[in-house]
C-alpha cells in the first residue's frame, strides 16, 4: 500500500470511491437482486405448497455428495442460468415502436436504484474508510430526489411501447408513484425532526444505544405511524403487489413491459428487486438503526484496527435488509392486488393526512419536552 | 342478484384483521411445506403419475407365457385404426412361419407410429387374438419424428408378457388332432 499513500489525497478519495462503487454494484448488489429473485420464486413456491426452481445443475459443483444436490434443490445455480437465458434470448424491437425511447427506458428504470445505494451507509468503518460511497450531508433529499427519477423509466417505456396495455400501465404508474411520494416524503420528516439533521451517518448514531436498558433506541419504535406510512409507500414505489398496478398482468397483460423481451425486459426486472433492495436498505437505516446492535458495544463505530467488528457491522446491516427483503416478498404471496380507486384513496385521503398528523404530533411533543 | 354489501366496521376498515389473517396463512402454508407435509408437488421424471386401471396408454404388443408373439398378422388392427398409425408387413406367402403351434403367421413388420396415435383402443378392441394392448405409458419422447414409429422388436419388448388363461391356440390344437386335421406347423 505504499505507492497508494504518496498519492495525493485527492486522487485516493477518487480511487478509494471507486473500489467501493465496485465493490458495492458487483460484489453486493447485482448478486442480490439476482438472489432475491430466486428467494421470491423459493419463497412463493413453498407458500403455495410446491417445491420451486430445484434443477440447474453445475457440472462439478453438484457432484459434490450431499451438499451438491442440496444446494441444487435449493435452486442457488437458477440465477445463474436466467442470466444467461436473457443474454441469449432474442432481442425484439417490435416495429411499432418509438426507438430511441423504447431503447432508453429500461436503463432509465434502472439507473435511479443504483444511484441512490450511493448514500447508504451499509457499515461502519473498515480499515480507515467509512462504509458509505457517498456521506452527502443531504443524503435523504439526495435519494428522494433520485428515487422520483425511476418513475420516468417506466412512463417512458408506457409511451415508447406505442400499445394500450403499456401505455395504461405508465400512466397508472405515474399517478401512483407521485401520490405516494408526497406520503413517503412527509414521513420521514417526522424522523428528521428527532434526529435533527439530513446526513444517513447521523441518523444511524441517533438510533445507537438503549431505553429501559432493552428496547432498542431504533426509530421504528419511536415512530410507528411513520414507518408504517413508509413501509406501504416503499412498497408502492418498488410497483410490488398489493400495488403492482403498473404491472397487472391480469389486466394489462404485463402492463409498461409487455413489449419488451431478452435482456430489456430483464432489466425492468432488475430495476424491480434493486429497488426493493435500496428501499429495505432505506428502512434499515432510517427505522431500525442501520448497521448498529444494541448489544456488545456493537452500536459504535469500529476502529481503524477493529477490522471484524467492521465487517461484523456490514453483517448487520445486510441481514437487517434481508428481512425486510423476506416482508416484501411475503406480502406479495399474500395480499389481492388493490383496485386504482382504492389505492388512490388510500394514498391521498388516508396517508397525506396520517403523516401531516404525525408531523404535527411530532413537532408538539418536541416542543414540550424541550420545553 | 344483489349481492348485499356489508358495511366495514373501523377495525375491518384498517385492514390489520385481514393482513393479519393472510399472514397467518401464509405462514402456515410455509412451514407446512417446509417441515411438516412437503410439497404437493410431483416431481415428475423422478415420480411418475400411477394411472388408474383401464386408462389408455400406449398400444404395445405381447408375448404370451411361453415367448412366442401373439400377433398373426391379421391386419384388422391396421384397418380399423381411425388415425392410420398401425403399419403392418405380412410375412408374404414364402415367409416365416409363425413362431408358435396352430399359427398361421405371424407379421414380418409392425409399426405403430405414436405420434399419429390416438389412443382410442380399438385396436386393443378389435384384435381377435389379444395380441395388442393399450398399456399404461402415457410419456412417449422422442428427439426426431423416426424415432417416435415403434417397430415390431421395440413394440414386443414394451410389451412383455401376457399370460393368457385361455390359450385359445391349445384348443385349437386338441380340436383338430381330434378331428384329424392337422395345422400348418405341429
Ligand atoms: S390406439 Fe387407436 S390410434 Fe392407436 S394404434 Fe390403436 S387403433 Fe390406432
Ligand atoms: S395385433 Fe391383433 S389385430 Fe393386429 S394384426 Fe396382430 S393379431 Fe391382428
């Protein structure tokens, strides 16, 4: 690491931000979304009482005894195999089409998801570095921001497509996604209230330690209606069922992507899980204290030296998502689809207020205690 | 029909009773699966369906206990075959015989190509020898077209055995040793 210290800072930062964009997108990210769409097909199959993908094999890894053909009945060779199928599948542009549109939506449907993993602290510190690419002093701005940019993607791809089904889907998908947003947003104002500032690092130090000496001092706890309002407007944003209404196959055939197919279409299905990911990720750090631990001190930022308690704490974190990734996928198994009106209804004339209320209870009880 | 809406209580209106409730039997369902029952799923080269009794499988030829094929080219199966799927050679008149007592012949050829096939049974129905029957194969796969027409020797061995409690050939026989008369191969 010699010739890395007599850089100057400047390019270290710059080359350190890359490793970690790297790291972040193809060691974390990629792999997660194609694992979290073999645990949606696991998971509904064992709800529904079937066995689910149980038959790729890999030439040399299944030969292993026992462990081989566990690991192939659990499906964990699938993702590998639909990867690949995309690529392989033919690439049609229907002739109807508006080209450029229909070329550019899924990558615009994509990009936001990644984008806003920037500034989520997923650790604490590793080494001397921070684990965030990003520690923007805005950074829920910055992502409410990003976020809103993923609905462009699909209204895109509904005009682009030139055909009714998507084109109802990107509307549906517009009028969704922005009455949802203005819920999400008011939210989180409430959390931003407590905590005092934007930055996610801060968020997370406010949630370090205890009341009562066990209940964590997370901010699910001290902000339930948010969260709540949260939760199913993440779930609205992220198009999953109960609120998939941009997607209704039954409706609308496949809504925004039913004339896409290969690898465009697998990018609007990527764009799905990724935003389900960044969005767990979101709740972690916003309502259940990130990458801390109320116990073992691991509610602390590691030291330099303290390389396991580093990645101890990415352990944490990525666990925490993973079980709000499980809540997400569960739900979809669970709930019948709502019908526009209703969703509509739900948004507007339940939310909106639910949440103006909690800011306003929020700020009256700051100020009698401040007082 | 009317149908009479009920109006929801607040605590319905929440929808906490009915997430709840869904949760609860998603659940179940998923450890059921996991644990207890196990799926219901047929994992299907490994398993296999058991048909039931008199279902209409593939038509396949038989033996009888003592290895000699009941077929004797009668050609009433190709006939009255609704699809035209059966395709029998006769032996011709120099042929070979037939390869049991009281036979006359038996068919040089016989092929039944599945993907015509019906299934319908008649051929089953009409064989006065009970030489050909409907068994219970019901997954017939075959890369290319030529390897789905069965031939004789593949249709024989599909077929194995039918123990005939009659053995109508053996009355034959006692008949016309009786009578005098004797059958074309003693
Ligand atoms: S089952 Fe019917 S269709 Fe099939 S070979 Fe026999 S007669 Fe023909
Ligand atoms: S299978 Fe039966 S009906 Fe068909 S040719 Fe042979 S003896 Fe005749």
């Amino acid at each position: 690491m010699d010739w890395f210290n007599h850089l100057n800072p400047d390019l270290q930062f710059v080359l350190l931000s890359a490793v970690k964009v790297l790291a972040v997108l193809f060691l974390a990210l990629l792999p997660m979304v194609a694992y979290s769409v073999l645990a949606e097909r696991k998971i509904s199959a064992w709800i529904q009482d079937r066995v689910g993908p149980n038959r790729v094999a890999l030439p040399l890894l299944s030969g292993i005894p026992f462990l081989g053909s566990f690991l192939t009945r659990l499906g964990i060779w699938q993702p590998i195999a639909d990867g690949v199928k995309s690529f392989l599948k033919e690439d049609f542009t229907p002739d109807h089409v508006r080209k450029i549109y229909f070329w550019l939506a899924p990558a615009i449907t994509l990009i936001p998801a990644f984008l806003t993993v920037a500034v989520i602290p997923f650790g604490s510190t590793l080494g001397a570095q921070k684990m965030v690419i990003a520690d923007l002093n805005v950074g829920i701005l910055y992502s409410f921001g990003i976020v809103s940019l993923g609905v462009y993607g699909i209204v895109l791809a509904g005009y682009a497509s030139n055909s009714k089904y998507p084109f109802l889907g990107g509307i549906r998908s517009s009028a969704q996604m922005i009455s949802y947003e203005i819920a999400m947003g008011m939210s989180v104002v409430s959390v931003f209230m407590l905590v005092g500032d934007l930055n996610l690092s801060k968020v997370i130090e406010y949630q370090a330690g205890t009341t009562l000496g066990f209940i964590p001092n997370w901010l699910v706890f001290k902000q339930p209606v948010a969260f709540v309002i949260f939760l199913v407007a993440a779930f609205a944003e992220t198009n999953r069922l109960p609120f998939d209404l941009p997607e209704s196959e039954t409706e609308l055939v496949g809504g925004y992507n039913t004339e896409y197919s290969s690898m465009k279409f697998a990018l609007f299905f990527m764009g799905e899980y990724a935003n389900m990911i960044v969005s767990s990720a979101m709740m972690v750090t916003l309502f259940f204290g990130g990458w801390t631990l109320p116990f073992f001190g691991l509610d602390q930022r590691a030291e330099s030296a303290q390389w396991l308690t580093g990645l101890a704490h990415i352990g944490i974190f990525v666990a925490k998502m993973l079980v709000l990734m499980v809540v997400f996928i569960w739900v979809r198994w669970m709930l019948p689809r709502f019908r526009y009106d209703q969703l509509m209804d739900l948004g507007w004339r339940r939310f909106i207020p639910l949440a103006l209320a909690n800011i306003l209870a929020t700020a009256v009880v700051l100020f009698l205690l401040n007082k | 029909m009317i149908v009479k809406r009920e109006k929801l209580n607040f605590w319905e209106r929440l929808y906490l009773p009915a997430l709840a409730g869904g949760l609860k039997v998603t659940a179940t369902h998923l450890v059921n699966t996991l644990f207890k029952r196990g799926a219901v799923t047929m994992e299907y080269p490994e398993q296999k369906w058991t048909v039931p009794e008199g279902y209409r499988g593939a038509p396949y030829l038989v033996k009888d206990q003592d290895g000699a094929t009941k077929c004797v080219s009668c050609q009433l199966c190709e006939f009255v075959c609704p699809p035209k799927a059966i395709k029998i050679t006769p032996p011709g008149l120099a042929g070979q015989t037939a390869d049991r007592a009281n036979a006359e012949k038996m068919p040089l050829e016989f092929e039944i190509n599945m993907l015509r096939c019906i299934f319908c049974g008649f051929c089953q129905e009409v064989c006065p020898e009970e030489a050909i029957f409907l068994m219970k194969d019901y997954s017939l796969t075959g890369t290319n077209r030529a390897e789905m027409i069965y031939n004789k020797e593949k249709l024989l061995e599909l077929g194995g055995v039918h123990h005939d409690q009659i053995k109508k050939w053996e009355h034959k026989l006692d008949e016309a040793k009786e009578q005098e008369m004797f059958p074309v191969k003693d």
